[in-house]
C-alpha cells in the first residue's frame, strides 16, 4: 500500500495593526515576521532548516486563495519546483464578526444588535457550521492525497478549518474552547496514511522560536 502524507499548515502571522477579526477579508498579507515563518517551514520540509530535519517528498502544494495563504505557500512551491494552487475549499470560516474587534470589553459583544448571533456555540451560531467547514476542508484533502499518492502535499489554510478537521478525523466533538486549539500560526497537522487507512495525526512547530509569545498550551 502507498504510504502518503498531506500536511496542513495553517498560514503564518498576519500584519494586523487595528487587531481585526480579519476572517476572509482580503488584502491581508503576513507580517515580516510571517514571511521568516513561511521561509522556516519551507526550509524545514526541503531539508535546509536549522532543525536538520530531512527533505520531505513534497509533490503538491495547494493553498487557500487568500493572501496571507498563498504569501505562506509561495516559499514552499518554490523549494519544490512546483506550482502553486488556488482551492476555495480551504478559505478560513465565515463569521458575522468579520471586520471587527472581538471580545467583551472592546465595543462587539456589548452591542446587543450582536446578541442574536451568540445564542448556539455548538454549531456556532456566529458563521460557518463546523460541520461544513469539516466537509469542505476532507474533500480538499482527498483531492490533494490523489494528486500526491505515494509521496506528500502541502495544503495551506487557517486555524479553524485545520483544527476542526482534525477534531473529525480523531472522533472528537467539533465544538471546543479556542483557546485549547493546537494550531499555532506555522504549524503542521500532518495526516498520514498507508493505502486509503488513516495510520496516525501528527503536529509539529517548525518555527516555533519565532512565535511572538511562547504558549502555555501548544499552539494557543
């Protein structure tokens, strides 16, 4: 049976000076701290990184069409030779908040023209079903494991998405407190399969030095 594995790296960090909830906004592009994060996995999966990891056998790279998405994968093709792909499957989740500064002392949540969208956590009631976001984020991934039968994919998406699908994939609930997720900007969820079993889920932070503030939970 082919052993294939697709990696999904959630993009790097976002310059964001106004701190907006930015969701599927476009024009937002990666801090210069993001484009290091970008070049520092690249490095790491083509085997050039400080960690000494080896060359990964990466033949396909596929993106989220936002900026900050395809800023995080432009590297990565180019270590490779390959080029890079657009998929809508892989957008970060819809959200009413969009656009806005989030949390109970900063103006959003204490306008109750925003109460009605608060009242269901468990699907959220605020934007994109989780179990939507999971359906599109597995058909992209199935998509890439084709297109990388016997060697390895790269998709680049958001924390949400990445974080979701891998509750799915484990058998977990998708509701869940963000601020356990294990999704840090940079990181890897890499799926790995033998044939069309799921053998095992692992997570790694290849530029973790760089994170602006080390977590106390992985990937807060």
């Amino acid at each position: 049976m082919a052993s294939t594995t697709v990696h999904l790296l959630r993009h790097g960090e976002v310059h964001n000076p106004d701190g907006v909830l930015y969701g599927r906004l476009p024009n937002f592009r990666l801090s210069d701290r993001g484009q290091a994060m970008a070049e520092r996995v690249a490095g790491h999966l083509a085997g050039t990184g400080p960690q000494g990891a080896p060359r990964r056998d990466v033949v396909h790279v596929v993106a989220s069409p936002l900026q900050r998405a395809q800023e995080t994968a432009t590297p990565i093709a180019a270590a490779f030779g390959l080029a890079l792909g657009a998929d809508a499957r892989l957008l970060e989740a819809a959200n009413h908040f969009e656009g806005l500064t989030f949390g109970v002392g900063d103006g959003s949540l204490r306008r109750p023209a925003h109460w009605r969208y608060l009242w269901n956590p468990l699907r959220p009631s605020w934007g994109e079903p989780y179990r939507e976001q999971v359906a599109r984020m597995l058909a992209a991934v199935a998509d890439a494991r084709v297109a990388a039968e016997g060697h390895e994919a790269v998709i680049v998406s958001h924390q949400l998405p990445i974080w979701v699908t891998r509750q799915a994939l484990e058998g977990r609930r998708l509701w869940h407190d963000p601020r356990r997720r294990e999704c840090s900007v940079a990181s890897l969820t890499s799926l790995h399969w033998d044939g069309d079993r799921l053998t095992g889920i692992t997570y790694s932070e290849p530029a973790v030095d760089l994170l602006p503030v080390k977590p106390t939970v992985a990937g807060a």
